[in-house]
C-alpha cells in the first residue's frame, strides 16, 4: 500500500488535488472537500444521479494513496453485512476440536468470540486501515432502511463501532468517510449534523465541457462542444430522468465509436438511449425534438463568443 499523500492545505491545493486526477471539481465542491478532510469530518454529497458523487470518494482514494473501501447499500442491509458478523462456521470447528481434547467447556466458551473468528466488513475494514487511513465510500445510503442510518451514527460521530462480544474498536486515524445519496428519501437529520453536507449539482457548459476533454480526449473539439451543448439543452426539458455528467462522457466515447465527426440527427436517434434511459424520455426527443434541439445547439454556435 503506497503511503498517504499530502493532505491538501487549501482550497485551491483541493481543487489541484482533485484536478490532477482529473476531477473538475467547482469552488463549493472543493471547499466541502477541504474542509471534511481538515476537520475528519463524514462528507455527504447529495445530487441526482451521474453527477460525479461517486467519483469524488474514488479521486481522492488515489490521490491521497489510500485504499477505497466502498458499502453499497440497498434495502435490507444490516450490520452482518455492513460491519461485521462472526464466523460460525470456524467457530463450530474449533469446538469440536477442543472438546476431542477434552477442553473444560468454560474454557472453550471464552476464546469463541475474539479478533481471530471476527470476520471485518466494510465498516469495521475502514476503522481498522490506519497507515494510511482508507477512503470509505457509503454509496447511495437512501437506498438503507433507516434503522442503518441509526447503526451509522457512532460510526460517524466517533469513528467506533461497539462489539458486544469483543468490546469497542476505535480508529487509530479516522478514516475519509465520503456518503452519497440520490434523493430518493430524505436522510435523517440525525446523520446530516454529523456530516458536512453539500449538494452536487449538473455542471455549467464551461465545466462540463473541461470534463468531456479529460474523460473523452480523442473527440474533436467541435464534436465535444456539440455534445455538452445538446446534452444542456436536454436539461431544460421536463424529462422523467436527465442525464447526467455520466451519460456525456458515457455518450462521447460512444460517438468516438461510430466514427462520428459532428451531431446530425441520423446520429442523435441511433444513440439517444446512451442519454436517455426511459422510453418515454425518448419517445419523447426522438425526431422532432431532437432536431430542433440540434438547431438550437448549431445556431448557438455560429454566434460569435465572448470569451
């Protein structure tokens, strides 16, 4: 494991930061970023989905040297899964063996639930990494029933998780705790105060643009201007599920595969579904509207910039 990097000193060095693994991070998200890192605080970046929240955990796992320990959550997720569980199965084996030699019961029973039969998930993974502290990503925490988020709390407060069997485990050094939710529900307040909060927004063209030219570098830069200018223009239709910053670079890479050198509408109704992931949102665009946002997007472009 490579030694933690430089933790960044300033707002700007955590732009750089961010910037040098190619995350275009804005002033707001950057200033979030420094200042749970400064202050070993729980980050809780909320957004629609395929706005880059994900990614911020995973940059900085790399750019601080750290190992990425990611929890998915869904629905049903409990402690076993999450922390920790023991391990049974070992636990069964070593009793049939220590009986055969005639161990007193009591003697047995009391080395069954020590660090050697603890099986460590993610949580529990995350508090034990201390050189370097780990990034612990807790990927779409709307997507846990809310007696997880209540689980959450002592490790977000203390960075603790208490073992009945076994004790407290305390991390040494708090590990970069980064949370994410799509909004599906809303997160208790319980969770958000121990968290600082910050919400991830769709990017400006400008930033958008900065984005598809590291992700997509191949692309012409005319076809990567079409692309961020069709794609905001798809942002201001009442669409069940705009695309996000995921589905542009997603779509860029795409079009680079075809071999296409600029948008027409051939094109944008053969590949609409890398936008796109509803049919009604596409039943919608397909045709029509997709030429008239393509009109929009070319005429824009013969006015003159002024910048």
């Amino acid at each position: 494991m490579t030694r933690q990097a430089r933790k960044p000193v300033s707002i700007e060095d955590t732009r750089s930061l961010l910037l040098a693994h190619d995350y275009v991070a804005d002033r707001p998200l950057s200033i979030a970023v420094f200042l749970a890192l400064a202050l070993e605080r729980p980050l809780l970046l909320e957004g629609e989905p395929g706005t880059g929240k994900t990614e911020v955990a995973k940059v900085l796992a790399r750019a601080l040297g750290a190992e990425l320990i990611r929890l998915q959550c869904y629905e049903g997720l409990d402690a076993s899964l999450a922390a920790y569980e023991w391990n049974y199965a070992r636990q069964m084996l070593e009793i049939r063996l220590r009986e055969t030699a005639h161990e007193p019961r009591e003697q047995i029973d009391s080395s069954l639930f020590s660090e050697r039969f603890l099986i460590a998930r993610p949580l529990l993974r995350a508090l034990q990494a201390h050189d370097p502290p780990a990034v612990l990503l807790i990927d779409e925490i709307d997507r846990a029933d809310e007696p997880f988020e209540a689980y959450l709390l002592e490790i977000l407060a203390d960075f603790q998780i208490t073992i009945p069997e076994l004790g407290t485990v305390v991390a040494q050094r708090p590990p970069v705790v980064i949370i994410t939710s799509n909004r599906t529900r809303e997160i208790h307040d319980a969770v958000k105060r121990r968290c600082i909060y910050h919400w991830v927004d769709y990017p400006d063209a400008e930033r958008e643009l900065d984005i598809l030219r590291r992700r997509v570098p191949q692309a012409r830069e005319a076809l990567s201007r079409q692309v961020v200018a069709f794609v905001q223009q798809l942002r201001t239709l009442d669409l069940y599920k705009l695309p996000g910053l995921s589905e542009t670079i997603e779509w860029g890479r795409a079009l680079i595969a075809l071999d296409a050198q600029s948008l027409d509408p051939q094109v944008l109704d053969d590949t609409l579904g890398l936008l796109l992931k509803y049919q009604d949102d596409i039943g919608r665009v397909r045709g029509t509207q997709a030429r008239s946002l393509l009109d929009t997007v070319r005429a824009a472009a013969e006015t003159p910039r002024s910048c």
